[in-house]
C-alpha cells in the first residue's frame, strides 16, 4: 500500500475525502488536471472544494491509487488484533469477523508485523 501517497492526499484534501478518492477510484490510475470544474466525475464524486484542493496539489499528475481493498483488509487486521489483545480465543474470533481460524492466524501475524500486537503474543495456539 502506498502510505506515503495516501498521507499526501490526505493532507492536501482531508481524510474523508481521500478516503473517498480511494473507495471509488481505488485501483485504477487517476490523471488529476490541473483545473477541474464541478461536472468533472472527480468533483463529482468528492465535491468541488476537496477536488480543487486535489488539483491545486496534483494537478496533471497520474495517481496510482491502491485498492480499497487493501484498505479494508487492514481495517480486519486491526479489529482482529484487538480482539486477540483483549483475550478472545482465535475461534471466537474467527467466528466475530466471518473468517477461518486460519485466516485469523494469518491476520495475527500481519498484525505482528505491523506492531500491532507483540511479537510472542500469549493466546491460542495456531489452528
């Protein structure tokens, strides 16, 4: 995922707007103008101010803009690693999310290395 992207739109529009950008335009590479006008699909789906914004920082540039997907892939990483933090066995979790037990280990070591959870987490073992 390209964090440093989304940090710099973030900044430059908000982050419900790049947030936004990244749900509908997510996975495709964008050409921001350098002017864009109100019936312009990207002020379309933002709004005129936060498009604006988007080619006053951008402008004549091509975005290429992770998927949402991973997006929310990494929100269930998160949820995951808190339910584990807070002691719920790697079945109830699994069970929580509507994922396998197998996915959740895949998610806890995910969540390990990003620094979400230690390294020698105490929990179940893997399933």
């Amino acid at each position: 995922m390209q964090t440093n992207l989304i940090d710099d739109i973030g900044a430059a529009i908000g982050t419900t707007a790049a947030m936004r950008l990244l749900a509908l335009f997510g996975g495709t590479r964008l050409y921001v103008p350098d002017q864009i006008g109100a019936d312009h699909p990207i002020a379309l789906a933002l709004g005129l101010a936060p498009s604006r914004l988007l080619a006053e920082h951008f402008g004549r540039e091509q975005l290429d803009l992770p998927d949402a997907e991973d997006f929310h892939r990494l929100r269930r990483v998160r949820c995951v690693a808190g339910l584990l933090r807070g002691g719920t066995a790697q079945r109830d979790v699994a069970l929580m999310v509507g994922i396998s037990t197998k996915q959740v280990g895949r998610y806890r070591a995910e969540a390990e290395g990003l620094g979400l959870l230690p390294l020698v987490f105490e929990g179940d073992p893997p399933a």
